[in-house]
C-alpha cells in the first residue's frame, strides 16, 4: 500500500459525496476516520475507494476517495460498483445453508454424494470445504493457473483442473484459506439445484435482499457506475488483468456497493433468508480434529476488536480489493471498497471498525 501523507487544508478537495447521521457522530470523529482514510487513499488523481460505517443501519459515514475511472477523469462516488473478490465467499456460504434448509443437502455430506469421482470425497465434506480445513491443493497457487486464467471455463472443468493435485493435508488436521473449496461449493450448488450459481444467487439472495447494485461480474456487461479497476507499476497505473470470470466463480466473482453490502448484512440480521439456528452456523467457530478450535465459520472469519467478537472478510482479485467488518455486539458494519490492488482498505477498515467501537462506548459513558 502507499502512504501518502496529505496536509488537513486539502482533506475537502479529496471527498466526495458524504453523508452522516448518527449519535455517535461529532467533528471529532468525523475527521478521525478521515485522517486514517487519507493515509491509503490520499491523492484525488490515483484510484481511490469508499468508505461507509452504519450502527444499526444508520448511517454515521459514507465518503469516496479518488477516481473511479482515470481515463475519463470520473471521480469516485459512494455509489460506485465494485468488485468484491472473497467476499463472494459470504454468499457462497449462505446459499449452501439455504440449500440445507430447504433438505436438498447436509453439510456434513461428504463431497463424494455430488462430485462422484473425486479424489478421497467420501472423506472430504461439505462442512470441511466451507472452513477451509478439506486439505484440497489451492488452485490459485498453481503454477499452471495462467494456461487457464482467461477461458471461460465450465465449474467441472476448474475442479477437474485441480482434483489430482495431491493433497496438503487430511481433511480436517489443519484450517489452511483456500479458494478450490470455495469453487466446489459452488458446483455443489449447480448440481443440487439445477441452476447456474450465477442465476441461484441473483434470485436467492440479491433480488431476495434487493442487492439491485450488485452483480456476477463481466467485463463485458454494461454495469452503471462500475469503478474501473488498477494495478499501480513502475512507469504508473495500468488497467487491471483481465480474467475469465468463471475461475474465479464461486471463490470470487461477485460485485457490489457499500449500500448494497449493508442490505446483505441486514438481511441476515433479520433472518430474512435463513432461519437463525441456521444462519448461526455461518458465525461459530468449529474445531480442527485435534479438538483446537480455529476462528473461522461459514465464509467469515471470526476475530475481536479490542476483545469485542466480530465477524469479517477480505477480498483481493485483480484491480480491487475489499474489506468488511461487523460488531454484533453494537451492530456496527464497517466496509471498504477500492479499485486499485495497490490501495488496501483492510487494515483501515478494522481500525475504522476500533474507533467507532470505542467513540460508541465513550458516548454511552456521557449522561
């Protein structure tokens, strides 16, 4: 990431499009979280992101940073829409646990019940590939992942791609972050409910939400206020890698905004598409087979703030990267979106996340 330190006289000119609403909202604060954005995303001529931080879904700041396209010198507008790499992981997750309320699987059934060749798959269960804890070779650290990096590729060609790779561990010895198991979820939910992932996830969740901002990516499509991604070399910016977007697939191809990844937080809030004893399972932590407890649910990693739990994910994939966090406790969601691989909201994010926690606490404090 590249630090850029910006004189206070100059923070106006780089925002755009703010909007705060809240108790814990005073000048104070307000210029904090500015001061920690303009750390990363400081110069209004480069590639920049959007910020939004909600208490119970009220607003208490939505702000952009920089440009959405350099070419046509656009600026960046809280509205934009970006790509959210593993983040997509959180829907994967939700879409197989409404497939188990609905009866049509387990997540203890093992792999081998829907993919009926593949290696050792009646060891590895769905439950294992949702926490990364399978043992299946990532993919993405291939060295022949290039040769397919840009065909357009059927979800059972990319698990053929990996599934003779030996394996890395015994599933269930170790939690180690992996994108292959995050594809075969996404051909478990093809097989299961006899439609595309990209089809099943637009009509479930999305239209079910009204996510209407968010897509399954295309570099093809037109998408209203797309945020065109960067990647920052020597001689300057370039346009991101172009990728076939069915590599990606179920591990990263979706996008989204801020206000849209608020209604995903709050839908599930509400239980609007899971049960809560289902949804609950997205947000426990289980245990390794040696009875070690590891801080990973169902697509989000579980972690603490100052001792506070939360929940939270990250994503990077060429030209974008994102962040978002959420405290239970308060019902504070903090989420960060940038379009250059170079600028990383994740780290901002969470201490975004830290203030907000303990401004919310000093002001309980007040009488």
């Amino acid at each position: 990431m590249i630090i850029i330190k910006t004189i206070t006289m100059l923070i106006p000119l780089f925002i755009l499009g703010g909007t705060i609403n809240a108790q814990v909202h005073t000048k104070k604060y307000e210029k904090k979280i500015d001061s920690l954005i303009l750390t990363g995303f400081g110069n209004k001529n480069e590639p920049g992101g959007v910020f939004m931080v909600t208490q119970k879904g009220k607003s208490l700041y939505r702000k952009a940073f920089g440009k959405a396209n350099l070419e046509l010198d656009v600026n960046m507008t809280p509205d934009n829409v970006f790509q959210i790499g593993s983040m997509t992981k959180q829907f994967t997750a939700v879409a197989i646990l409404m497939l188990e309320q609905q009866g049509k699987l387990h997540v203890n059934d093992p792999v081998s019940k829907y993919i009926k060749d593949y290696p050792n798959g009646d060891k590895i269960t769905i439950h294992h590939l949702l926490t990364h804890t399978s043992g299946i070779r990532d993919f993405t650290k291939m060295k022949s992942l290039p040769s397919i990096a840009q065909k357009e590729m059927e979800p059972k060609a990319i698990v053929d791609f990996f599934k003779n790779e030996p394996a890395d561990f015994a599933p269930g010895e170790k939690f180690d972050y992996n994108n292959s198991g995050y594809v075969m979820l996404g051909h478990i939910i093809e097989i299961v409910s006899g439609d595309t992932y990209e089809n099943f996830i637009q009509k479930n969740i999305f239209d079910k939400t009204g996510m209407s901002k968010s897509y399954y990516a295309s570099d093809r499509k037109i998408i209203p206020q797309r945020a065109y991604g960067y990647h920052k070399k020597e001689q300057g910016f370039v346009n991101k890698t172009m990728i076939s977007f069915s590599i990606p697939f179920s591990a990263g191809s979706l996008m989204s905004t801020v206000d849209d990844m608020l209604k995903w937080q709050q839908a599930l809030n509400k239980n609007i598409l899971l049960k809560p004893e289902e949804v609950q399972k997205a947000f426990q932590s289980y245990k390794l087979n040696n009875g070690e407890e590891f801080t990973y649910g169902y697509g989000w990693h579980l972690k603490k703030i100052n001792g506070t739990p939360d929940r939270e994910h990250g994503g990077n994939i060429f030209g974008f990267k994102s962040m978002g966090v959420y405290i239970p406790d308060e019902d504070i969601y903090v989420i960060g979106l940038s379009n250059c691989d170079c600028h990383s909201p994740t780290d901002i994010t969470r201490n975004i996340a830290q203030i907000t926690l303990e401004e919310l606490k000093t002001s309980a404090k007040k009488p």
